[in-house]
C-alpha cells in the first residue's frame, strides 16, 4: 500500500487520478487544496484525509507531508514556481523524494515551428512559471517525473504517446484521461522515468494549433 500526496486536488486532472486510485489499488490518499469543502464526497471514505491548505505555503506543506511515500502535483497558475520552491522546501524538510508533476508543452523551448509559436503566445503568461518550476526541479535532489501534456481535452479515451525530451514533439492534443492514466502509471511503479520529463501527446494530431481552435 502506497500513500499518496496530491496537491491542488480539486484540478480535473487530480480528481480522475484520484477516482481511479481508489478504484484500481488499495493505496491511501491525502488531497491537498485550498477549500476541502469542494471534496466533501471524500469525507467519510477511510482511504482519504482531506488537508486545507496553500501551496505558498511550506508549513501547510510540510504538514500534509506526514507519512507519505509519493507526491503529485497538479498546482498551476503565473506563481508555479513560487508554488514549485515551496514544494520542494517541504520535500527537503520531511526527508520525502518522489515527485510526479504537471509542467506544460513548451516548458523547454522544445515545440518548435508554427505549432511551437503559436503556443508560446498562446500561454504566454503562464510559460515563465512552468519554465521556472522545471528548472528549480531539475537542480533538486528529488526523484521527479515532469509531465508535459500537449493541449488537453475532455474526450472520454486513453490513447497517447510519450515523448522524451531529446525528441521533437509532435501532436497537438490529449485528453485529460491520457495524461490521468500517465500519472496513474507512474504512481503504480514509481521506479519509472525517474529524473525524467516526459510530454504526453495524442497520435496523429499534427497541426499549427489544437484541431477545435
């Protein structure tokens, strides 16, 4: 049995990582978020504590930390690497290694051409977070797994392809339930792509922008 850590667990992402936890393994969940009150369905399971807490602040961290053997982090926002440096100071502080996260496509100037263009301006606001996030993570001692989802959609499908960072990225798009079942896999064998970053891309989706835009 495995006990979990997963930060900013109201994200849709978070919540079809954590339902099918609890519906595939036996391993133990703390759901980390602002307002514990958006998970009251949790309450009353025996598998899952629910902590109230800001991911600016280390404290609140260190304390959801408690036991625990992996954390996921679906945090995001312009203040990622604020968020990332509060993280990884808890991670320091409880002994505690293994970290799976969510970064973004672009996070390592790696999407090139039109797509890659259209891209940086498209979250432009939001790309020097996710590029400070990877780089305080990379120059930490923890085990990570960065992901990088190319644009997410909400179909209901599992059908994506890994692309390592050395490698040029190509599709455009990938449901939240790929990327959900990524991260499900990793947790499941943490063994896998340690130190690694590791983008998540549908098949066959070329293009110079997401097909629905």
């Amino acid at each position: 049995m495995t006990k979990v850590l997963i930060i900013a667990a109201h994200g849709a992402m978070a919540q079809l990582v954590t339902k099918r936890l609890l519906a595939e393994t036996d391993d133990e969940l703390v759901l980390f978020l602002r307002n514990a009150k958006r998970l009251n369905d949790y309450t009353d399971n025996s598998r899952v504590t629910l902590i109230e807490g800001n991911t600016l602040s280390t404290d609140d961290l260190v304390a959801a930390m408690q036991e625990i053997d992996i954390v996921y982090s679906n945090a995001g926002g312009p203040d990622l690497g604020d968020q990332t440096a509060h993280i990884l100071a808890a991670m320091k502080q409880v002994g505690l290694t293994r970290l799976i996260y969510i970064s973004a496509l672009g996070a390592h100037h790696e999407v090139v051409g039109e797509f890659g263009q259209w891209n940086e301006q498209a979250i432009s606001a939001f790309l020097p977070g996710f590029r400070r996030s990877a780089a305080l993570v990379a120059q930490s001692a923890v085990d990570y797994t960065e992901v990088r989802p190319s644009w997410l959609t909400d179909a209901d499908e599992i059908d994506y392809e890994l692309i390592k960072l050395n490698e040029p990225f190509v599709g455009t798009e990938v449901s939240r339930a790929s990327v959900a079942d990524f991260v499900f896999q990793v947790i499941q064998d943490p063994s896998r792509y340690v130190r690694e970053s590791i983008g998540l891309s549908k098949p066959n989706t070329p293009g110079d922008k997401p097909s629905w835009l």
